[in-house]
C-alpha cells in the first residue's frame, strides 16, 4: 500500500513527483501490454471489458499530458502513440470498434482531446500521416453521435476544438450549437445543472468549468466574447466552491462518481491553467495542498499501488454502474496545472489556509454550509437534489446532512435496518422489515436558518420534514400524515470503530457513539418510544469499513403525528484550535 507520502504539494515539483508515483504502478502495464489498453481488475461496468481496457490507458492522459510539458518521457509516449494507432485503424485485429450513440469511448476521448491541445510536435506530430488520419477519422464519429444532454454536450466541444488544432476544419454552426445547449444548463450564480434540475454535484466544478476553462485557454483569442462568459462564470462559481473544503482539506462528501476523489480539486487546477484568479493564488494552494495531503493519507490504493474504486478506502458497495477499475484515474484531472509554468504567479504565491466558523447558503447548489469548529467540520444541509438511474442516488443526494469528518453511508441491500445503513435519514417501513427513506422532494425550503422537505415514502403517506442547524448539532421536525401504520427510524451519524464492538452510551431517551474525536449522539424532543444503537453491514459507509450509529423508533397508528428530534456530529479533536 502507498500510504507513506512526503509531499507538501505546493510547487510544481512537488506535483510532478506525486504525478511520478501515482502512474508507477501502471506504467510498465502501459508499456508493456500487447493490446491497446490496460487491464487493471476483473470487476464490470455497463460497458464491455474492450471500453473499460481502453479507459484504464486513456484516462492517465488527464495528468500525464500536463506532466509532459514539464518532463517528457518518450518511452510512455511512444507507447500510447503505438496503442492509438492500433486501437484507432479499423484495419487492425485490435481495433477499438465504431463509435456508437452514447458510448464509452467518447468520454474517454475527453482527455486524448487534452493531450492533443497540448502536444502537437510532442505527440500528434509523431504519428505518421496515415495513423493521424485514422485517428481523426475514429474520433470524429464522435460528432455525429447522440450523447445525453448533460456535461457529455463538452466533449464533443474539446474533441472539435482538438481536431482543430490538429490542423482539420472547424464547424463553428455545430460548435456553436453545442455550446448554447451548454448555456441551456446554466442556472446562474456561477452554477450549470447536469442535464436536470436535480443533479447540482462535483460535475459542476470538475466538468463543466473545467472544460470550459479549457476552452478558454485555447480558444480564448478566437473566441473572446463566449471565453470572458466562461470566465465569469467560473469566478463566480469560485466564491461558493470553496466552502466545500473543510479546515483540514477534505471536501463535502456527496452526490455521485465520488470514486474520483481529488478531482474534486481539479476546478481550481482548471483556473491556475486558465490564469483566472477568480479567489486569491494563495487560497487556491492552500485548499489544494491541504486536499490533495488528506487523500494520500487515506487508503485510496490496491495493495500493489493503484488508485482503487471506493472512496477513503477500497469499496465496491458504494460505486455507480460505469465504475471499472480504470475508471479512478479520472482524478488526474487535478494535476492539469503542471502545464504551467513557474513563473506563474500560483507557484510563487504563499498558501493560505482557511480557518473560519460561518454559514454559507449555496442556493443554486442548493444546499446549506456550515463551517464548524474553524471550519475543520463542514456540514452540508441539501434540498431538492437527486440522480436518476444511479446507484444509490437518495443515499448520495437525499440526506438530510453530509458531514467532512463524519462521511455517509450507502446501503447493501433492501431488506433489514443493518442492510440499509440508513444514517441521517428518516427510514419508513410498513412492515417492519423494508424500508424506504427520502428520494424525490415534492417541494422545499432552503434559507440560512432552516431547511424543509415536503416528501412522500408511500402513496398515502405524506411528510414535511424541517432541520433546523445549529453548530455541529441541528433539530429535526417531521410531521407525518399517514393512512396506515408505519414504522419509522431516525438515523444519526456514522462513526467508524476498529474494535470488536463500538463505543456506545444511552437511555430510553438518547443513544450516542464515540470513537476518537468524532461522537454521534441523538435525543428525543417529541414522540419518539425508544433510543437503539445499530450496526450496519460493513463496507456501506464512504469513510469507515464498519461503523455504528444511533437512531429513535417509533410505531405510528395512521393518522397525524409530529416527531421532534435533536442530532449530533461532534468533532472534538484538540489540534482544530
């Protein structure tokens, strides 16, 4: 395991040494295949092992381009021109294949298109004549491609401006009509929408500004008028961004592909390279830094090195669909500001580190932040936010709280309590045995000081659920109209243990658990019977392999019912002062 890292990440070295170790792992697989592509795993996604093998050799290209600029290295290079010119001539036993509607293969051509922009005589101009045009002409199929109507809309976006740059003519009446489809999505306030109104995530910063800001880059003398909107755009999403990050570097954990990691921070690698200073350089380094430390000291890697599918620790639980074990390195994204230079006023700045205890209401990303214990713990309240056809999309977005130091979990199946790790969360069940819990909002509220949901389990079950925050703790208020008994549970925070059994205290009335410097605690206020401690299925939470957390119960006749409960997640660390 690569758990002993010695690196501040403050200059452009510092990247270019991580950069080195990370791609170790993979780089003699790289060289070394006998196919275009690289095999890191048995698990599956919704595409085939051809499109998964593909992706594992392209998606490196996200830090290994930038990379290049700085140190070439022409036997990895020369690999991935071989594998290219294999994989792209329909000639060839190894060809990749047609490009189809809404296929893998044009996500991945996202960061060829990068590589491509970046390296014209290093990489592009290497190829023999015959091997560019086979390459133009596999990617171009792309373009006539249907995609859905979300952040994909930018990649055919970079793979037009890169086949440009590649010396092919550019349609700017298809340009153009991508790029107000990708207007179309903008909410304002610095926010787009992914494809619906629901889904307001991680996409935002490490997808849509950050191809902008790529577009930017190299189309901003051609294009001024549309680059100064992407600009603007990024600068204002900037200022609500960076409350995503706690005290200690580790950001909001919520929504979905969070297999990805320290993309998370690629939005503002995206600004450096772009030279927009849309927060001070400083702020920038220090939320990086300070990120990019607190992922290598999580158990983020395989036992022989590489980037795993899981979240602060290897899980497969928590993965969406098109999670193949290549799939991670889209965190690479991040290391785009090694294609700046060091004379950058970036890499001269001195970090700042942000120390703050606030609220912050996000409201096109609809959500509310809280900044706690200076601003180590971040609490983050959302309303109306969901995905579709996603795994575990009310558990990534339908929480009534996600926490920085506390994680969330997901469920493992959808049976018992234990299998559904129903933690901050309402868990409703007829039976007894299954149970759901807030998907859609038929309605909500959000304000500085309090947040509503108007939401229904059940056809003849209606809930209007109020959280109200306050520090590290917050009140929850449901008023739940029902035509036939329920049973319901109140789910507080997840705390991981590594002992045999958890921490635990409680009553009838309360129930806590306690492991180092977090505590999870709730209290009845109203209408609750009885306080429980439970144990999930190991491997449902984001942050801890096994957890517990403590929760209220309640048997409801039909009729109307009002439930009041008070809830905590503290951190007591005495380093936060």
């Amino acid at each position: 395991m690569m758990k002993q890292w010695d690196n501040d990440f403050l200059t452009r070295e510092d990247y270019a040494q991580a950069m080195e170790k990370l791609i170790q792992p993979i780089r003699e697989e790289i060289i070394h295949s006998d196919f275009p592509g690289v095999h890191l795993g048995s698990s599956g996604a919704v595409y085939n092992q051809q499109r998964a093998d593909m992706e594992a050799l392209i998606r490196p290209l996200w830090g290994l381009a930038p990379y290049w600029t700085l140190k070439k290295d022409d036997q990895l290079r020369d690999a991935y021109l071989n594998k290219l010119a294999a994989g792209t001539d329909s000639a060839n036993a190894a060809y990749w294949g047609d490009v189809e509607n809404y296929d893998q293969y044009i996500v991945e051509m996202a960061a060829l298109s990068l590589t491509l922009l970046l390296h014209r005589e290093y990489f592009w101009e290497q190829l023999p004549l015959k091997q560019q045009q086979t390459l133009i002409q596999w990617m171009a199929q792309a373009l006539d491609r249907q995609i859905p109507k979300n952040n994909w809309m930018f990649f055919k976006v970079l793979i037009r401006i890169a086949l440009y740059q590649c010396g092919e003519v550019l349609n700017h009446e298809a340009l153009e009509k991508e790029l107000l489809l990708i207007d179309g999505m903008y909410v304002g306030e610095g926010w787009y929408v992914d494809g619906k109104e629901t889904q307001r995530d991680y996409y935002i910063p490490f997808a849509f500004h950050y191809y902008g800001l790529i577009y930017v880059k190299f189309m901003g003398a051609e294009d001024p008028e549309r680059s100064q909107i992407f600009i603007e755009r990024a600068t204002r999403f900037a200022q609500d961004f960076l409350h995503y990050f706690d005290a200690d570097g580790e950001a909001l954990p919520y929504g979905r592909s969070l297999t990805y990691r320290f993309a998370q921070a690629a939005f503002f690698s995206a600004l450096v390279f772009a030279d927009v200073e849309a927060v001070p350089w400083g702020v920038m380094k220090g939320i990086m830094s300070k990120h990019m430390k607190k992922w290598m000291d999580h158990d983020i890697f395989t036992f022989d090195g590489r980037l795993s599918i899981g979240y602060h620790y290897e899980n497969l639980v928590m993965a969406e669909g098109y999670n193949a074990p290549g799939s991670p390195y889209w965190a690479f994204k991040t290391f785009l500001l090694l294609a700046v230079e060091e004379t950058h006023p970036f890499w001269q700045a001195q970090p700042i580190y942000l120390k703050r205890n606030e609220k912050r209401l996000v409201k096109e990303g609809r959500l509310l932040l809280l900044h706690e214990s200076n601003g180590a713990h971040v609490l983050g309240f959302p309303a109306g936010m969901l995905v579709e056809g996603q795994a575990h999309g009310e558990a990534k977005y339908s929480k009534f709280v996600y926490s920085t130091k506390f994680g969330f979990s997901v469920p493992k199946a959808g049976i018992r309590y234990e299998e559904g790790a129903f933690d901050n969360t309402l868990a409703i069940s007829v039976d007894g045995n299954c149970f759901r819990v807030k998907r859609e909002t038929e309605s909500y509220q959000l304000s500085e000081e309090k947040v509503v949901h108007q939401w229904s389990p059940f056809k003849g079950v209606n809930i209007r659920t109020e959280i109200y925050p306050f520090g590290e703790w917050h009140v929850r208020f449901h008023e739940i109209e029902t035509a036939f008994p329920l049973e319901v549970r109140e789910g507080g925070f997840s705390v991981g243990f590594e002992e045999r059994k958890p921490q635990t205290t409680g009553s009838k009335e309360t129930a806590s658990v306690q492991q180092g410097p977090l505590t999870s605690k709730i209290i009845n206020i109203e209408g609750f019977e009885e306080a429980y401690i439970v144990q999930p299925e190991p491997n449902t939470s984001l942050f801890f392999p096994r957890t517990s957390f403590p929760y209220l119960k309640k048997q409801l006749p039909s009729g109307r019912h009002r439930l009041i409960s008070l809830v905590g997640g503290l951190y007591t660390k005495e380093e936060r002062e």
